[in-house]
C-alpha cells in the first residue's frame, strides 16, 4: 500500500472541490481466501480533510466501501495556492497522509 494518495483541488466559483482517490484493499472480513479462511477486516476508518489547518470534513467509514475508495465534496473558501490535506486512518491503526495545492 505504498501509492500516494491522487487528490485534486480546484476553486470553482466561490468554493474548492476536492477530489481524492486513496489507496486501499478495503476488506469486509467476510470473504474467504483459496484455503476457505476468512480474511480478516481491513478499512479505512476516519478520514479528515483540513484546509490552511481548519477542518473542512471528518468521515467514519465502515467495511462497505470499495476497495480504493475515490471521495468528492466541496467546501465554501479556498484560494489557488492554499494547501489541501486529507488524513485517513483504517482499523488497523495504519495511517497515510497526503496534500495538494488548490489550483
């Protein structure tokens, strides 16, 4: 799981889009491997976008969402040069953290 995020920032009107692909197997814990032994949950949990450090959106996910899940939303403000960072953290602890510059 050594992809970086793809995130993209773009001001449209008076608010930013971001758009965010994350790299993640996503397992619900109920799908058998070859030898017929579950394979154990694996999902992205929380996820927090901050812009210019304010918190802009936070997310709790569950083991329904597919597998290198993509994420849109808008926020009102943003200006091109300002930095965007998403933050996500799956069940496991394991944590990956990613920034763009708003364009």
């Amino acid at each position: 799981m050594a992809d970086p995020m793809r995130i993209r920032a773009n001001v449209v009107g008076d608010s930013t889009e971001v758009k965010v692909l994350m790299s993640h197997e996503m397992e619900t814990g109920q799908r058998k491997d070859s030898s017929g032994k579950v394979v154990p949950a694996w999902f992205i949990q929380d996820v927090v976008a901050t812009w210019n450090g304010k918190t802009v959106l936070t997310a709790q996910w569950g083991p329904a969402v597919s597998k290198n899940p993509f994420l849109s939303f808008k926020f009102k403000g943003g200006a091109k040069g300002d930095k965007v960072q998403i933050t996500w953290t799956d069940n496991k602890g394991e944590k990956r953290t990613d920034e763009a510059v708003i364009s």
